[in-house]
C-alpha cells in the first residue's frame, strides 16, 4: 500500500484526506499536490503509484509530463528576463529576433507572443508532430508564416505554437536554450523538480501517464459548429474557422496512440516549451509561488513586484477562439474570471482580479492568488476531464480552508 506522504498545516487537514479518499479509492493513480500561503508551505503531500499496475510507488521525487503546465514556467522565464532589463514587453519582437518581422508581423510585439494575441496559434497544415520536434526548422517556419488576425485585437489560444515561439525569443534573448535557463535561473536554485526535456538521470524518476478515455491528445480540443436544424445552412463564424485550422496545423493531432507516445522515450526528452515538461507539484508549486510571494520563493528573488504587475496587464477577453469559452489573457497568464457566473476553461474557477494560472491536459494546475498570497501546483498520471477533474475538488477544498 502505498501511503500519503508530506506535511500539511492542520488548518488544511481536510485538502489532505481528500486527496488520501481519491488515491484509496483510485481516482488518482498517483499524484502531488502543494500549496503555500505567504510563502510558506500549507501542503506538501504524494501518494499513489507511478503505474495502475501499483508496481513502483510515487515518491517525492517522481515526475510526470505536466503538458500546457510547463507554459506558466515558460512565461516566469521570460519575465525574468523583463526584470534583468534583456527584453522589453512593448518592444516588436523583431527587435530581438530579425527573422520573425516576415510576411506583415514587424508589429507583433514580444507581449503579443507571450498572450497568445499574435496570430500564430497554429501551423499552416497540414503539420505533424516530426515537424515540430524539429524545433529549428518548424520555429522558422512560424517566422516566416503571415499572422492569422490582426496582431493584438483577440485573443486564440496558442496550444502548439506558444512554446516554440516564446522558447526562440528567449533563446535570442538570453544566448541560451530555454530549458538551460529554466535549470539553470529556476528549478535549481529553488531545488524544484520541473524539467523541460528530460535527461538519463531523470528518466528513473517518471511516472507513467494515463490518458482519460475522452480526453484530447495535447490541449482540450476547441467546440464543434452548433448544429442546425437540416436544410439550413450557417456560414462558420470567423472563431470557428480560427478553431479548425488550429487543430489541423497543431501538432497533437497526429500523435497516434496518444498513452505510447507520451510515455516514449522520444517524446520525454523533447524540450517543447508548451507542452512536454515534467514536473510535480512540488516542482510546480515552488515555482508559481514566486508570484504569489512578492517574487521571491524559497528564500530566491527571482522577479520584482513591479514585472509581476505586468503580468495584469490584459491583453484580450472574451470568446477565446480556440476554446469557444470567454478567456481573459494576461501577460505570460490566464486572469481569472471577473464575474461569478463566467466560466472559463476551468469553470470551478472563482472570480478574482489578481489571480492568474494555467493548466495542462488532464488536470496539472499551476495557479497564483495574489490577494490570498497562495499558489498552488498539482500533477498527477491519471488524467481527468470534464466533471471527473480533481483540480477543481481540490481548489475548493483549498479555498473551503481559508
């Protein structure tokens, strides 16, 4: 049997037998799960296993593909490239990287690619994923590709392209691969197990994934046309043709059996900066809660409050075209949502003007409260979808103790 593992703050004894009820009773196969509140741990639990096959348990140190968790640690990195003064929000992104001003995007400036504003949520199709794991050749051919709406005026989120993109900018930005920075300025001076790309010392540390049986193979899949009534016939709106050629040039789509491939030691060792880190909620937890402590986390400065600002910035809301469901975009962040009755992709979400978060497939959740100085991190190898997420039992659980 593998037991629950960790500390917690009685204050949220409740946030730790829930999560104990769904690794006893197999909702999680194994997980992680922290959580600070002004900067200190509140919750810092694991359990379960790394298989359904209950071979190897989950331990502090097991990781697990987080998917689109890994971009709010993409976004942390570029902005503490903002606070060292090497890039400028406002600035085109030309300015840093000469290439990408082709075919009409001399204006798409560096806030554009990190709000998923910047017309580039896809690949012209057909696309596939052996492209895209050619990160210098498909990054190129982004630059080269003419934007899909006028840069800045809506907001369609990037599932494929965000990575690539903001992984390039940085790369001219800082003369280094992304993944080297964030080991080198993030995950180790805050001892914290996130890792874009995984190596050989890593690969003992991997929990298998498990898709949820109607889950999407990399990012929730965007709406369908309403259907209408036969003999009548809808023009598609301009977001449902944004949503269609979005799934046919984004590289998930051509992955095949989606639980082989996530689990390969290919795919393990891609540094695709949207989509493959691997972390748990420890990892992720240290990582966010820089945000939610004034920039510092662990005892490490690694942001002012000043750049964190920025991040509130918004920069797009409303129908989001990729999910069909109102998103309001920051910097770098989804903001939460600003009425009670707004629901976004994550419709447990509450209302709050200085939260900001992202998510993966399947349920990993990174989230900063700033008004509550509280960040969460979770992951976990049994993915959820629907009604069946456990993120959202867990968030309410959370706030329910404070």
């Amino acid at each position: 049997m593998s037991e629950i593992q960790g500390s917690w703050d009685p204050k949220f004894e409740k946030v730790r037998d829930l999560f104990a009820e769904k690794v006893a009773d197999g909702s999680e196969v194994g997980a992680s799960l922290h959580v600070t509140v002004d900067g200190k741990d509140v919750i810092d639990i694991w359990g379960g296993w790394r298989e359904r096959e209950h071979l190897t348990p989950w331990d502090e140190h097991t990781v697990v593909n987080v998917f689109s968790g890994s971009k709010p640690v993409t976004s942390l990195a570029l902005l503490m490239m903002v606070d060292r003064g090497l890039l400028d929000l406002d600035a085109p992104v030309a300015d840093y990287w000469p290439e990408f001003a082709q075919n009409g995007k001399e204006g798409v400036l560096v806030r554009h690619l990190m709000s998923h504003t910047a017309g580039l949520p896809a690949w012209l199709p057909p696309f596939s994923f052996e492209e895209a794991a050619n990160t210098e050749l498909s990054t190129a051919r982004l630059a080269a590709q003419a934007p899909w709406w006028e840069p800045g005026t809506r907001g369609s989120y990037h599932a494929s392209s965000f990575g690539h993109l903001n992984a390039e900018l940085a790369r001219r930005v800082c003369g280094r691969p992304l993944r080297e920075f964030i080991r080198d300025e993030i995950a180790t001076p805050l001892q914290a197990d996130f890792f874009l790309g995984l190596e050989d010392a890593q690969m003992g540390q991997v929990a298998t994934i498990y898709p949820d049986s109607d889950a999407p193979k990399s990012a929730p899949k965007p709406a369908g046309k309403v259907a209408v009534p036969a003999g009548e016939f809808n023009e598609p709106t301009e977001e449902e043709v944004i949503a269609k050629r979005t799934r046919e040039g984004s590289f998930s789509g051509t992955l095949g059996d989606e639980q082989t491939v996530f689990n390969s030691t290919e795919w393990r060792r891609t540094d695709f900066a949207g989509s493959s880190g691997h972390a748990n909620g420890r990892g992720l937890g240290r990582i966010i809660s820089a945000l939610a402590n004034g920039g510092t986390s662990q005892g490490v400065k690694l942001l002012s409050q000043a750049t964190i600002d920025q991040i509130f910035r918004e920069q797009a809301s409303g129908i989001d075209a990729y999910y069909m469901k109102p998103i309001h975009w920051g910097i770098g962040y989804a903001l939460a949502p600003q009425k009670e009755k707004e629901r976004g992709p994550l419709p447990f979400l509450k209302p709050g003007p200085r939260t900001c978060y992202w998510y993966g497939t399947g349920g990993a959740l990174v989230l900063a409260d700033l008004g509550n100085r509280l960040s969460i991190g979770y992951a976990m190898n049994q993915c959820q979808s629907g009604r069946s997420s456990l993120n959202g039992v867990y968030y309410n659980a959370i706030y329910d103790c404070l």
